[in-house]
C-alpha cells in the first residue's frame, strides 16, 4: 500500500506554475506515492464563529485530509510570504483549537518561483 499524500497548491490560477509543478511531481512519484490533489479555492475563510455549523467545504476539506498520511503545501513566493488561499487553508483545517485535521501527519513545503 503506497502512503498517501494530500497535494495543497497555494496558487488559484488555472495555468499557475505552481500547479504545474505540483501535477509533475504526482506524476513523477505515482510509482511511489498515491497523491491526491485537495481543492481550497472553494474555502470561505476561516471565522471562528463557524466552527459550531462549518460551511461544507470545511466539512469536505477536512475530511479529505484526514485520510491521507501526509501533506504536501506547495506555495508560490507571494510578497515573500505566502498566498492567502494557503493561510486560509491551514487556518480551516487546524481549527477549533484541539482538533487539527493535520496532528500527526508528516508535512513538506515545495516553493516555487519563476525568478532568480
């Protein structure tokens, strides 16, 4: 059984670079691990006065993410940080306080940049 990895590109463009790179990488490791793409282009953000009735997208997001052994975050450089859509993803997924959907998964972070 290969580990399963959830895929969370930081870039909402339907050309972005870093979704390319993010595609290449499943593509190039399928033999080795089984990569799930986990949309968070849909996420409202996140507002602690949701947490009692979540919209469902949270309620998907987090689910998805439970069932994976890690998480990749793939990010572009934005303003030498990174993009909000991503903040706001591991604002969703990390709350209400106490129930993190992403305790004890292993994490990496891929940054891409088009520049020197």
């Amino acid at each position: 059984m290969l580990p399963k990895i959830a895929i969370l590109v930081g870039s909402l463009r339907k050309n972005s670079l870093t979704k390319k790179v993010a595609h290449e990488f499943a593509m190039l490791s399928s033999e080795h691990l089984e990569c799930s793409f986990i949309e968070i282009g849909d996420l409202p953000l996140y507002n602690e006065d949701l947490d009692e009735k979540p919209p469902t997208s949270w309620v998907r997001f987090r689910s998805e993410i439970k069932h994976h052994d890690a998480v990749l975050f793939f990010t572009p450089e934005y303003n030498r940080s990174i993009p909000g859509c991503l903040k706001n993803a591991v604002d969703v997924g990390s709350r209400p306080a106490g129930k993190s959907v992403f305790n004890g998964l292993a994490a990496g972070v891929v940054s891409v940049t088009p520049y020197k």
